[in-house]
C-alpha cells in the first residue's frame, strides 16, 4: 500500500538507513523484505498497517485487547501498533471498507475528504462546530457533499 511504502520510506530518513543502504529504493525494498517476513512468519495475511479512519472489531479481539492492554506498547503510530497488536491472533477475517465509508468531513487540503453519503459509516475529523451537522434525532450527519473553505 502506498501508506506503507510512506512509512517505510520515513523511517530509512528518519534513522539514515537511507544512507548506509546506498540510497534510499534500496532501504525501502529491504524494509520490506523485512517486513514481509514477520508477517509470513505469523502464517496468517494480516494487515501491516491499518489505514483509514477507524477500526471496527469483533467482540473476540476487543476482549483479547482489553485483556492484553497493560502489556501492550502505546506509543507510535496507531496503524502500525494495531498491526503487531493483532499479529498473533488466528482466524481473523478482514474486511477492508469500500471507499467512501470511512471518511474526512468534507475540508480543502485532505486527500480523504468526501461528502457524507447514506454509505458513510465513520468520519474523522470533527469539531465542535461540525457537530452541528449532526441531528440527534434521526442520528444523521448531513456535512457537505464537498470542501467548504
């Protein structure tokens, strides 16, 4: 995915294995060389990193974080965290949400905004005043259908 490509390609800067790899393709092909094999060495396709939005879990893998909460590391990005977080668990089923789902509120400069639809489930980015969007009533965010400046 190109947000683990991004990731990668910050950490090699971020660390200067860009340099001692000779340049930074080189760093990156071999920061995924690497990171593909933990993930085979699981035995289960996991997602690296979670992008989007937000997260919906199963009752199972609440229960297995909440159990496992002190133990677990807290700092870093969250997409990467839940990624090694759920590595050990078997037998997940991984739906990935169509596009349009998941969402920013609709805002110049983000490349995930997008107007909410009656197919919009999550959407990140809210303030107090797009909360006023929101009818309480019928449980309905009527935000723009595009960017407002």
């Amino acid at each position: 995915s190109l947000g683990g490509c991004a990731f990668l390609v910050h950490q090699c800067k971020l660390f200067g294995q860009d340099e001692v790899e000779g340049n930074l393709q080189a760093c990156v092909e071999k920061a995924q060389r690497n990171t593909l094999q933990v993930s085979s060495y699981f035995g289960a396709y996991a997602p690296r990193w979670f992008l989007g939005m937000g997260w919906v879990f199963g009752r199972r893998i609440v229960d297995f974080l909440a159990r496992n909460v002190a133990d677990l590391k807290k700092h870093g990005a969250a997409d990467v965290q839940l990624g090694f977080w759920l590595a050990p668990l078997e037998g997940i089923h991984w739906v990935d949400m169509k596009e349009g789902q998941f969402h920013d509120y609709p805002m110049p400069g983000s490349t995930f905004s997008k107007g909410c639809t009656d197919k919009t489930i999550l959407v990140h980015r809210m303030n107090e005043d797009r909360w006023k969007d929101f009818d309480a009533k019928t449980c309905e965010l009527h935000c723009p259908l595009t960017a407002v400046t």
